[in-house]
C-alpha cells in the first residue's frame, strides 16, 4: 500500500501546471491545507502576467518555541501539460515516461511539507509555528518569491526542499544569476538593388558574440549564450535587427560583478565598428548566498538527519531557488534534497524511500526546534 506522501506526489505532478499558470495546482493545494486545519492565504499580486498568487499558509504552535518555514515552489518547467509517471516497483522509483518531465521538482518538496504537517499534527510532541510557502514561477528565474511581503513571516529560519539528489544533501550556497538580453539595430535594404545601405544586424551580433563570456570563467562563475533571433525566411532583406539572450551566475559577488561588466564592455566598440544601435539590459534575478555549516539552521537539519541514520551531505548548489530571496530579505534558508534526480528532463525519477524520509526529516526538524 502507496503511503500518503507517494499519492500526493502521484496527483500533483499529473495536474496540468506551468509557470505563469498555477492555478489548479494551487486551489488543490490551498484545499489541502486548510483541510489539515492551517491558515491560507493567496497574495493579491500576480506575477509576470501569471494567474496565481503565492500561497503562504500557518500551522499555529507553541508561542515559546522558535517558529520556522518550510517553503517550495508550485510551478515546473516547460512541459506538455500531460504528465504520465510511471513506478517502477522493483527499485521503488518514480519516473517520467520518457516523453516529458515528472515535476518531481519541486512536486516532491509540496508533498515533503504535506506530509510534515500531517505526521506533525498527528503527534503530541511540542512545536513552534510552522510557516509554509509555495511560490509561483521559480522556474521562470526564481520570480514569485521575490514578491513576497518577506515581513509577514515571523519565521527567521527556513526549509527548502527543492534540491536534486539524495536524501542527506543540504545546499548552503546557491549562485547570483543575471539574464542578459542584447537589442541590436541595424537598418533594413533590399539585398539586391542597394544592400549597401543597409546595415546587418546579424553580422554586428556575430561580433558581438565573440566578444562576450561563454561557458564556464572560473570554478564559481558560469555564463551562457542561450538564443539569438534575428531576420525573416526572406534572403532579399538586410535584417534590420537581431536579440541575443545570455545568462551568468557566480557564487563570488566580486567575480560575478566583473562578469557582469564584461558582457557590457563590447556593446560600444560593436555599435561603433558597425553602426548599429544596441539596446543592453542585465537583469539581475537574485543574488548568492552561503550559510555555515556551524549556523543554528544547518545543525537543526544535520541533527535531525543523523538522528534518523543518514549521512549529512554539505553541497553548493548551481542553480538558484527561493532560499536566494529569503537569505536576502533576513531570513535564514538552506536547501534539503527530498530525492529527485534529472530535472528538467524526460529522464526525471525520484527514489520514493528517500521522499518518504525526507517527510520524516521535516517533522523532526520542526520537533528538535523545541529542544
């Protein structure tokens, strides 16, 4: 017999959802919690043209005792809204069915939260406040949480469960991420009467391209050049104008800023050299952060796990989550792994043992708070 836990993750992960579009996953949500007796709220603001709000939700506990937040993320990535898993039985894992993703991330960290809450309110053990948040698109750079009101949590320490690997990994340290979008203006002709009057866009871009950082700078510092979108199926036109998307991400403040001012300092030179116009916006997403591994936080879950038998894994992790916008509005955040592996792909699968752990990891977590 499938534990709660399982059959939640089963549910949720086959309801249609993508970033900008929670509805439904939110609604099942918010049901859910107010069913185990919490408090819910959805904020007003809608981000990035989205259809949701970010949900926040409180199970009350004992005022005397250091009240915490467990947070994870409602969106997924890019996917054909027909999500089949499939179990195998044999390994005790879960699965895409190799067309599409899982959505184990972050499906899993809501199911790891429910699943908390449950064997909490089901104890007599003495406990704190629990916050809970689930935030809209995370996918879609980490966005939702950015809106929160982050002086409506009373909690100064928070949970994310939304990290790929086995259960015992915690991340203490994720990237600063920057997208950066180049508007390049040429100027159109036709190709075969005067192509001399015309100015290529997509050849200023080329040099443009040459001249910015691509792959991996240093240990800490990654950038990449995404997509470039330039001219139309007509070859008779000088293309008038091209975009290129890049992104950067740094675990170093200081190497992430210099990065930074290297995919600016071209952008003069090529407009000179080509005559063109170029648009150049960074966007800075979110910025790094690093917890100690002798911080309060970390030895509440690195306790918690050894109680339970598992070895403690200390990671820094190459993407950004939710923790980033918490660490930077004062409170506390690390990020606990509930078992997942391959997101973002088809070949998505979770290990169902270790999200049934990991449930067990939060309550604890929220009973040794009490110690």
């Amino acid at each position: 017999m499938q534990e709660q836990i399982v059959k939640d993750l089963i549910e949720l992960v086959q309801i249609p959802v993508q970033s900008r579009n929670e509805r439904l996953i939110a609604d099942n949500l918010k049901a859910k919690l107010e069913a185990l007796g919490l408090s819910v709220v959805e904020d007003d603001i809608r981000v990035a043209d989205g259809n949701t709000g970010n949900v926040r939700a409180l199970l009350k506990g004992n005022p005397d005792i250091e009240p915490i937040l467990f947070s994870a993320h409602m969106d997924r990535v890019k996917n054909n809204n027909a999500i089949h898993p499939v179990l195998d039985a044999e390994n005790n894992i879960l699965r895409a069915d190799g067309v599409t993703i899982l959505a184990a991330d972050d499906v899993s960290g809501i199911s790891v939260i429910l699943d908390a809450l449950r064997r909490i309110i089901a104890s007599d053990k003495p406990h704190g406040d629990i916050e809970v948040a689930f935030s809209v698109c995370e996918e879609a750079g980490v966005i939702g949480s950015s809106y929160y009101d982050f002086g409506k949590f009373a909690a100064k320490k928070a949970f994310v469960f939304d990290v790929p690997g086995h259960i015992g990994k915690i991340v203490l340290q994720a990237p600063s991420k920057a997208k950066l979008t180049y508007k390049i203006y040429g100027k159109s002709a036709h190709a075969g009467n005067e192509p001399e009057k015309g100015i290529n866009a997509i050849k200023a871009a080329a040099a443009l391209i040459m001249n910015i950082p691509d792959s991996r700078i240093t240990p800490f510092t990654t950038t990449n050049i995404s997509t470039i979108h330039a001219g139309t199926n007509a070859t008779n036109v000088v293309c008038d104008y091209a975009e290129i998307l890049a992104e950067a991400r740094s675990t170093d403040n200081a190497e992430f800023d210099a990065v930074l001012e290297k995919f600016a300092a071209p952008v003069a030179q090529i407009e000179k050299d080509y005559g063109v116009r170029i648009e150049y916006t960074p966007d800075v997403l979110y910025r790094t952060f690093k917890i100690e591994q002798d911080a309060d936080i970390v030895q509440v879950a690195a306790q918690a796990l050894q109680e339970m038998g598992i070895e403690v894994a200390f990671a820094r992790g190459g993407g950004g989550m939710d923790g980033n916008h918490f660490n930077a509005n004062g409170i506390q955040a690390i990020g606990i792994a509930p078992g997942y592996f391959k997101n973002h792909t088809p070949a998505e699968h979770i290990y169902l043992d270790d999200l049934i752990k990991c449930g067990e990891l939060a309550a604890k977590i929220a009973w040794n708070m009490a110690k």
